[in-house]
C-alpha cells in the first residue's frame, strides 16, 4: 500500500480506513485509488490489495463518508466495513 501523507500537512483532513471485498490484485486496488483521486474533497489514497484495505484521506467539508463509499460502489466493489 503506498502510504498516505501524514495529517498534519492538512489538518482539516479526517482518515477514512475502508475494508473493500474483492480486491485480488494490483489492478483492482488501482481503480479504487484512480475512482477515489476523482472525488472533490479527497486529498490522498492509499490500497492495499494483499490487505483488502483503502484509507482515504478527505475534507468532511467537501465530500462526505457516504459519496466517497458510493465511489468505491460505482468500480463494482463493495464496502463491508468503515473506521475513521
């Protein structure tokens, strides 16, 4: 997984730390990481597939937990749990 940014370079940021089902390789992890670089708000990604994990950081005033989970959806994958 390529490690996200440390969050004092945005200290508005929260992480989201998503487990996606159906992650099996490279590709897979980069269309989530590619779909989620699209969203407004969103300010760094990092997928694991081996892990089965994205975490995002984001801007809650710009995008909120739901549109970036949606985003995920849209690639064919699903969200089964979300920490932040």
């Amino acid at each position: 997984m390529e490690p996200c940014a440390p969050m004092s370079e945005h200290p508005q940021n929260e992480r989201l730390r998503l487990r996606i089902v159906g992650l099996d390789c490279v590709t897979c992890s980069l269309v989530i990481r590619r779909a989620l670089e699209d969203v407004k708000g969103v300010r760094n990604v990092g997928v694991s597939y081996m892990m089965d994990l994205a975490l995002v950081d984001y801007d809650p005033g710009l995008v909120s937990k739901e549109e970036i989970m949606s985003a995920v959806k849209k690639t064919g994958y699903d969200v089964v749990s979300v920490a932040t």
